[in-house]
C-alpha cells in the first residue's frame, strides 16, 4: 500500500487539473504560451499518474474499474463487483 502523503499528493494534482482546466484550454486557443507557463506545474494533466483508488498502488492499474489488478481480484472473488464472475475452463 502506497504512503498516504503519495495518495494525498495525487488527489491535489487531479483537483489542480479540474480547477486550470478551462484557462488552460482557452489559453492554448489563443495560443498564450507565456500565459501557460504561469499556471501551477501540477495543474497540467501530464503530471497525473493513474493510481488505485483504494491502496494507491501505481502498477497494475485498470482504468475501467479505477483499481489495480490485485485489489480487482479480491473483490472479485469476494463478489463485491458488479456483472463480474471468476471463469474456469
């Protein structure tokens, strides 16, 4: 499980994204380079890195669950997920 300021870090860097994300379009219509470089650093979307939801685990992300491969198949198995099954053949 990843450290909770790592965690906290990330959750700053996504709301910095959603606050500068309209300046940041309209800047980079009018073509405002200098103008984009005045914005926060962690307000760009480059700098997000997907991360679990519920451990903060980096590797192994699976963005149509927003959760790593391991924690999935815990509750998977433990039918905490929705329409998903284990399958055997």
């Amino acid at each position: 499980m990843a450290k909770e300021s790592i965690k906290a870090r990330e959750r700053k860097r996504e709301k910095l994204v959603a606050r500068y994300a309209a300046k940041r379009e309209a800047l980079k219509k009018a073509e405002d380079w200098k103008g984009l470089d005045a914005l926060p650093k962690n307000s760009s979307p480059v700098r997000l890195h997907n991360r679990c939801k519920l451990t903060g685990r980096p590797k192994g992300y699976m963005r149509r669950f927003g959760i790593n491969r391991v924690t999935f198949r815990e509750m998977a198995s433990n039918g905490l997920i929705p329409g998903v099954t284990k399958s055997s053949w």
